[in-house]
C-alpha cells in the first residue's frame, strides 16, 4: 500500500472513530421522557416566567412563542395594554402604560423595549411589533434566546448538551481526518490549493453536524418542571375557546393567555404577535403621525435590467 493511501484510509478510519464517539455522545446526552403531571390550573408556588416555559415546551430545542408569551405577561403585569377596537383580534394595539416596570429580567426588558419604541407615546398596532428587515429579526431573537437559556440554567432546568470539554475535543479532532487526506494530496503532487480543499471538506462536513446538535438539555428538575406545565397545558386543552383567545383577551384571563401562549395552546394570540421578520409586501408606516398598512411591490428583474427599488402601492 503506497503511502498516499495510507493517508487516505488512515483519515477514513479516522471519521469513523470521530462518528462513533459523537453518535454515543448523541445518545448519552438524550432528554429524558416528561411525565406528564395531571391536569391542573396551578401555576406552582415559584413559576417560572412564560419565556423560560416556552424552552421546556419545545423540549429545549428552540423558545418559539417566548416573546409574544412575554408581551402578554407583561400586559398581565400592567406594564403593556393590548386594546381590540371591533371584532377584528388584527386590528388590535399595544400601549405603554407608563407604569414602573420595576426589576425585569433581560428578556423581558428586550420585549418592553421593542413595544416602547414601536408605540412611542400613542401606541402601534400590534403587526408593528415585527422587524422589517430579517437579519435585525435574527439577531434579536438570537440576543433572547441567549438571555432565556441564561435565566433556565441558573434556575437549574437546563444546561449544554455536550460538556465544554468534550465539544472542544470533537470540534478539534474534526480537523484531523483532512489533515491526512491533506498530506494524501501534497505527497501525490498535486498543489496546494487542492490540498486544502480536499483537508477542507471533511471538517465542514463534522462540525455542521456537531453544530446541528449542540444546544440545550434537561437536567432532573427541568424534567420535573416540564412535566408540570404539561398538566397546566392539559387543563388548557380543556378549554375549548382558549386556543381561539386574541391578545386583549389578557384582560380576563390575565396570566393564563401568556402562560398558553408558551405552552402552545393559545394560537391565536401567538400567530398575531410576530417578533419574526413580518410581511414584506404589506408593512406598517406611521410617517405623517398615524399608523397604517402599506403594501409594497417588488418588481420582477428582467434579462438586461438591473434592479429596481420597491414601490410603495
């Protein structure tokens, strides 16, 4: 066997030693199964923000619904008035009621925060609470996520996946089967640039996959906790109106709308309050001093044109 082969098999053999260990990672690493508690409207003695009950809903994996549950709470707390002027939940606005907010957690002064400067003075209706642009959607959502997960580790619900050694040490050795095939390239005498594409490629290709997985993960209490509010959101489920609630509906329910709205159950509510990137073709302007939708055209590029900006309709 020649030495360029060597190399090659060597570094094979190497991705596969690399899998094994991250697939019995994978396994080790496994949430445990919530059981779910019976059906109950209690909150708890100390529960948890809505915000941090959105990640044990989503089984640690993503804090969907987060900030539009946080908006509702807030408006339970007084702090935001969510008012519907006809039958239309659409139509709704959200409001600073200018009372003292008092300590807020980082999440939750990033969701007042967005409302202030949304609905100054007069309010906004509530499609206004999206981001025109998606890379400012992003990294605000990025910035929140970041801040609930600090929040659900310190109350000991969740911690990383993967120990900060062990993703080191898979994130280094990714790099070690393309250093072979690497030396494989350079020794057969091909250049350096394919020697680097070549090294390249299988590293890429490990550490997307470590990167798919890193994350979130119960810890005991987290299933426990977990398990709580699957009670609360079966109670819920028994409500048959509460899925169809609109945002003023905070009113009555108080708590509860922002708590379903985490849990998943109230979808209405969360379908209207977008923290996401909003419509593109239909935005909400308050130039001239007073809200109101405008829709905007993107024209079609055509062979020989260049682009063109959009027209407002």
């Amino acid at each position: 066997m020649t030495f360029e082969a060597q190399m090659y098999w060597g570094g094979a053999a190497l991705i596969g030693v690399w899998l094994a260990v991250f697939g019995l990672a994978l396994a080790a690493t496994r949430n445990g199964t919530v059981e779910t508690g019976p059906a109950t409207q209690e909150f708890g003695p100390d529960p948890e923000p809505p915000a941090v009950v959105a990640l044990l809903a989503n089984r640690w994996r993503s804090v969907d619904r987060a900030a539009a549950a946080t908006l509702l709470d807030l408006a339970a707390r007084g702090l935001i008035e969510v008012r519907q002027p006809d039958d239309d939940p659409a139509r709704s606005t959200v409001h600073v009621t200018g009372k003292d907010a008092g300590p807020l957690m980082p999440y939750e002064r990033r969701v007042l925060d967005r409302v202030v400067e949304r609905a100054g003075d007069a309010g906004a209706p509530i499609g206004a609470i999206a981001f025109r642009a998606e890379e400012r959607a992003k990294s605000w959502n990025s910035a929140l996520r970041q801040e609930i997960v600090a929040e659900a580790r310190q109350r000991e619900l969740s911690r990383a996946r993967f120990a900060p050694l062990l993703a080191s040490a898979l994130y280094v050795t990714a790099f070690a089967p393309g250093v072979l095939f690497a030396v494989a390239v350079v020794s057969g005498g091909h250049g350096i640039r394919g020697a680097v594409l070549i090294g390249a490629a299988p590293a890429v290709a490990l550490m997307w996959l470590l990167a798919r997985v890193l994350g979130e993960r119960a810890t005991p209490r987290g299933l426990e906790r977990a398990g709580h509010w699957a009670g609360v959101t079966a109670w819920l489920h028994a409500h048959e109106e509460f899925a169809q609630l609109p945002p003023a509906a905070v009113t009555v329910w108080d708590r509860y709308l922002g708590f379903g709205t985490a849990l998943g159950v109230t979808s209405r509510a969360g379908r209207l309050l977008g923290f996401d990137a909003g419509d593109k073709r239909r935005v909400w302007s308050a130039y001239g001093g007073t809200w109101r939708p405008v829709r905007i055209r993107y024209p079609r590029l055509r062979p020989g044109f260049g682009a063109t900006t959009p027209r407002l309709l």
